[in-house]
C-alpha cells in the first residue's frame, strides 16, 4: 500500500500517475515508490517570464503562429523525413521476410529429422515471427511502438500468438530535456498570466513515467497539493505524421505490387491516425477524464472515480491532475494469487478491501460506461486501475476511450437480453449488427460457424464446474475474432474497443473472484437501470399532477396540436379524392397488354414479308451459290441467302435489296411510335366509369 506525502494526508485529495494508453511497464518506466517527503522535490528559484510582446516581435505585420487561435497547431510531415522513414520501413520489411524465410530453411532440421515429425515445428516459427516483428517495431521506435501496441488488440487481424507477443512491447523512451519541460509549462501558464514559480512550490524533472508521447513528473503546488503534470514530447506531432505518412506509402505499395491484399489496411491505417492525432491531443483527455469523473459520481454504488484534473493548468501539450494513490489492481491480482494468498486476503480485509466486491463493482461499472455514459474506458489494464481503502476504484489513463451510437447500444443490451432467454443465435444476430456495414461475404457460413463456437462457449457460462475463465465472455469474443479474421471482416475501432475493454473487465473481474458471473452481473445492471427509470417516470407524474406539467410538456403539446391539425387538413382533402376505381386499373392493363400484342404481331409479319420479298429476288442468284445437285442440305439456303443479301447491300450498283431495307426499317419505326403513342395515350385516360363500363378505353 503506497502512501501519501506526510503533508497530503490531509487534503483527502486523489492524485495520478497517468501513463500512455496501451502502453506496458518496464523495470525502468515503472514508477518510482511514492514514499518519502520533500526530498522527492526539487525547489527551483524564479525565473524571469518570457515576454509576448514587444519591439521585434510580429513587428512585420504578417501573421505569426501568435496571432492564430491558441487551437491552431502548425505541423506537417517534411517530405525527407517520410523519404527517410520509408527506406528505414523497407529495409526493416526485408529483415522480417528474409529472416523468416532463413527460419523456414534452417530452423530445426535437426530436431525434425531426429523425431520424423514436423510436429511443434510450426507453432515455434510463428512465436519466433512474433518475437522478430515486436523486435522490428521497437527498432523502428516511436509512431510503432503505437503501431505494435494497437496492433495488439487486432485479434481480427493477426493470429493470437502475435497479439501476445505485441503486448510486450516496452516505451524505452529517453527524458526530456528539464529547459523544454520548464518552457512547455511556461507557455501554458502565460493563459492564466501566471509564472513557473507562482504556480508550482516544487517540481521533480526526474520523470516518474516515460512513454513514446510523453513523460509523468510530480510536483506540489502552492496550494499544498501533491500532482501528476504529463507533458507532451518535442516535435511528437511532426514525428507521427512523417511516421504515418511513411506507413501510407509503403503498405500502398505493399498493395500494389500485392504482398498483401488489395485495400486490406485502409481501415487499420485510417482508424490509427485517427487515434494517434486524438492521442496526441491531451485536451482530448482531459474532456473524457472530466465527464467520467461527473458521469459516475452519479452512481454512488458503483465507487468509481477518476483523478480531479486542474483545468487551468491543463492544455494540448499539459495535463496537470491529482496524484493517485492506492493499491495498483496488478498487485492485487497478483497477491490474490499468490500461494499467501490468505494472508493478503486479510491484509486488504483490515483496508476494508473486498477482491469479490471490486470484481463485482468493474463489471457493474463497465455496463454503465457501454450503456449509459457518453463513452467508455477503453483501457482498462490493471496497470491503469487503482484500489483504494473502502473499495473505491479510481480509473486513470484517459487516451483511449471508446463510444457508441444508440443503434450500437441497442444491439449489445438485445444481445445481453437473448442471452437471459439462451437463445445464441438471436445474440450471434446481433453481434452482426454490431459489424455493420459487412463487406461482401457469405453471411450464412459464418454466422452458422460463429453460433457452434458461442454454443460451446455458452455452455461454460451456465456450467457451475467450468474454469473461471469459461464463465466469462473470453471465449465468445476469441471465437468471434477468430471468425472475422478467417472471412476478412474488419471491425470498427468502437467495437474493437468495446471488445477488448470486456475482455479487460471479464478477466480481471474474474481472476479477482473466480465464481463472477458476467451476464448475471448484467442482470444486476439492468434491474437497478429499470428502477431508476420507473422512478423518475413516478416522480415526474407526481409532480405534474401537484403543480401542472412542466414547461416542455407544453411544448410536446403544441406540437402535437399542429401536427394533429396537420393530418386532419390531410385526412379531408384524401376524403375528398374520389376512390380509386380497381376495375379501371386492370382495363388499363388488359388494353396496354393487347397493344403490345399487336405491336409484336405486327412488326413480325412485315419482317417476314421484307424477307419474303428478297427471297424471291435472289432466288435466280441464291441457285448459283449452292453446291452442285444432289449435295445440298437444309443449312445451304439460309447461307446462301444471307451471303447475297451482304453482296447486294455493299454493291452500290445493285438498289433493289437496299429500296426493301429501307422501306421495311420505314414501316417498323411507324408501326412502333403508333403503338407507343397509343400505349402513352390510353395511360393517361382518366379513370371515370360510365354504366358500368370505362369511357376511356382505347381504339
């Protein structure tokens, strides 16, 4: 249990130690112990505040990066820089593939020929093919570090096996320098029209947390009160767009040249960027920190919070928040686990810390953040979750957050409630719709395989015998991977997202406390969720029946007096047409149907009598075409016929076959705009009955 500073312990504040999303700890990133007292602090003497204005400065009178709005952040990817970036990316290819076919060749021939069997072989390729691309990203640093860590959630998209190798990789990034820390925070701070020294009484450059994006120190303000500042790094925006734009053109020509599939990585490619540019921008952030914190204050049962943020201090380069502390939820997991795991269980009893209760508290926590928050924690890890005395949570690591549509929303509660009624091919059904808008696939395949898969994991669900691990929706979700990654579906980054924040919660959740049930907790949810809504539906009535209906009642009401006024001026003027007449309707059919049957008719007998007529001309000529007596067939005549007719029409010396053409293709455009007519006529007759009998029928 880590403690506060001596002189914290009274504020009752939270603080935090907020590190890069998706991002793992190492030995040195990890953050240092949070014990001790001033002498973590550096205190720094005043420094003179930089002037904004003055002779020199914008004196030219063109537009300076000053003069934009504070929101304007001039940067762009430098054409040799991306040059760069993508022969560092092919030659890094060219190490991948040539390796891996040197492994192919040589790897483990020894051993095959001495059992004579290939059996392992191919599992130990793979596990080195992952170790060699998470050694790959990390060589090439920076904007792939991200690329590797997204690329660990992408089960969709890579096999298993390289998701988990992904999820090692480390942000060895070095410091920034103390003089960019120190001018970064001095430009924030000229908004409020304060110094370095008016805000901060101490500050410690040595970082308690280092990442690709960014760097934590902690510092303590004038008020007393110990905080995080996450500070972005220099030029981080120029070096993820050169990055991206390098990543653009080499898998575009990865794509053309077809290494890989044509148009396979422009959603992963379109869906990073903008999750790398969002990441980048630390307002972002601190919105969805800001409303996470207010949305679950509302549910007091839930105990979950967020770390309070100064928002005066905080900008698109600054983040400055309470400093968090507690019990990290790895520790936990790994004391639970551990084989002293009664004693630990005693030791968190004496903190009024329950496992059960904080497994319980994040299932219940997630199904409010899916179904009633504007947005969602995206991730989870136990690394970004603290435990604090009396089972409050504290949720830290605001960068990726995920949200949903109503339409989304709607899907995944159908998908809860058919999950209560067992029925898994309604819940399959609307895990589809959670995918839309398929590519072209053969939708019945799949769905019968993904239901087979969701049976089996179903069963482990209801079972009281099965493993932990089968009563949550780990094997529901792995199935579904593993099925859109065999038809090539790519999955919105909001439900990958969702999917791997349920894979989180459902782990966790059940690691803590090994008897959860995840659909049951939903049950929980959507019981109390009910209640809420029933009572403010009884609360509103009663109070609209004591002192008459609220100000947008009248509202809703006026609307609906006009559109009620509306339909009944539209009702009155329908009454007013006279009914339609279905006899009428077929007549006009049964006559468009003989016309067409005499137009037919028609252009068919002057066909045959055109041919008829030049038949009868070539006949003498037809005779000297044929074969000698006694060697003619039935075919020989059309044949011949057909050869005469193209000899006589390309002669220009012979008139007649040309004057019979000419009349025949006449009467067949007469004949067709007669009947057109008649057609376009006899369906613009009135439909009106007299006697019985249509007065618009046509001749």
């Amino acid at each position: 249990m880590q403690e506060l500073l001596p002189d914290d312990a009274d504020d009752g504040s939270l603080s935090t130690r907020t590190l890069e999303s998706g991002g793992s700890e190492s030995p040195a990133t990890r953050p240092r112990s949070r014990r001790g007292g001033q002498g973590d602090l550096l205190f720094l003497p005043p420094r003179p505040r930089r002037p904004t204005s003055g002779p020199g400065i914008a004196a030219s009178g063109a537009i300076s990066a000053a003069d934009l709005p504070p929101d304007t952040e001039l940067v762009s990817a430098g054409f040799f820089g991306v040059v760069r970036r993508v022969c560092e990316m092919l030659a890094a290819i060219l190490y991948f593939y040539v390796a891996g076919l040197l492994d192919r060749l040589l790897l483990d021939w020894r051993e095959v020929l001495r059992r004579g069997s290939f059996k392992g072989r191919g599992l130990r390729l793979t596990a080195r093919r992952a170790v060699r691309l998470r050694k790959v990203l990390q060589w090439l640093g920076g904007t792939f570090i991200k690329v590797g860590q997204q690329l660990a959630i992408r089960s969709d998209v890579l096999p298993p096996l390289y998701c988990r190798e992904l999820e090692n990789l480390l942000d060895n990034a070095d410091p920034i320098p103390d003089d960019y820390v120190r001018e970064v925070l001095e430009r924030v701070l000229e908004r409020i029209g304060k110094r370095f020294d008016e805000v901060f009484a101490a500050f410690n450059f040595s970082p308690i947390g280092r990442a690709s994006i960014a760097c934590v120190y902690k510092a303590r303000l004038l008020s007393g009160k110990v905080v995080a500042v996450k500070v972005r790094r220099p030029d981080i925006v120029k070096i993820f767009k050169t990055d991206l734009a390098a990543l653009d053109l080499v898998a575009e020509m990865l794509e053309f040249i077809t290494v890989l599939r044509p148009r396979v990585t422009d959603t992963f490619r379109s869906e990073l960027r903008l999750m790398l540019l969002e990441e980048l921008d630390f307002r972002i952030e601190t919105r969805y920190q800001e409303l996470f914190r207010r949305y679950y204050k509302r549910r007091k049962k839930l105990r979950t919070t967020a770390p309070k943020l100064h928002p005066k201090l905080c900008g698109r380069e600054v983040i400055v928040s309470e400093f968090v502390t507690g019990i990290w939820l790895k520790d936990m997991i790994a004391g639970v686990e551990s084989p002293d795991r009664e004693g630990y269980r005693e030791w968190l009893g004496s903190l009024d810390v329950c496992p059960k209760r904080i497994a319980k508290q994040l299932i219940r926590g997630s199904h409010y953040g899916f179904f009633e928050c504007p947005f969602f924690h995206g991730d989870p890890h136990p690394g970004n979750v603290l435990v604090q005395p009396h089972n409050r949570i504290v949720m830290v690591d605001f960068g990726a957050c995920g949200v949903f549509s109503e339409r989304e929303r709607l899907q995944l509660a159908q998908m809860h409630y058919y999950q209560a009624r067992e029925d898994v091919g309604g819940m399959v059904q609307c895990v589809i719709g959670l995918m839309e808008p398929l590519p072209p696939i053969d939708i019945d395949p799949f769905r019968r395989r993904l239901e087979d898969a969701w049976w089996k994991g179903f069963y482990g669900i209801k079972s009281k015998h099965a493993e932990w691990w089968e009563r949550t929706s780990f094997r529901l979700w792995s199935a579904l991977l593993r099925e859109v990654r065999r038809a090539q579906i790519p999955l919105p980054l909001s439900v990958l997202r969702m999917i791997r924040a349920t894979l989180l919660y459902d782990t966790v959740g059940a690691r803590l406390y090994d008897g959860i049930n995840v659909f049951k907790e939903y049950r929980w949810y959507y019981e109390r969720y009910a209640r809420r809504v029933r009572a403010d539906i009884q609360k509103s009535i009663v109070r609209q029946i004591f002192r008459g209906l609220d100000p947008q009642n009248y509202v809703r009401i006026r609307r609906l007096w006009d559109v009620g006024n509306l339909l009944l001026q539209q009702t009155q003027l329908f009454m007013r047409k006279p009914l339609p007449d279905f006899s009428a309707l077929v007549s006009k059919g049964w006559d468009i149907l003989k016309l067409i049957l005499k137009w037919s008719l028609l252009e068919i007998a002057v066909t045959l009598a055109a041919a008829g007529v030049l038949a009868f001309r070539f006949l003498g000529r037809i005779q000297r075409l044929l074969p000698p007596r006694g060697q003619v067939t039935v075919w020989d005549y059309p044949r011949a016929l057909l050869k005469q007719v193209g000899a006589d029409v390309l002669n220009p010396a012979v008139r007649g076959p040309g004057i019979v053409l000419a009349v025949w293709g006449v009467l067949i455009l007469f004949i067709s705009f007669k009947y057109i007519r008649s057609m376009w006529f006899r369906l613009s007759d009135k439909d009106i009955l007299l006697n019985g009998r249509d007065s618009g029928r046509g001749r």
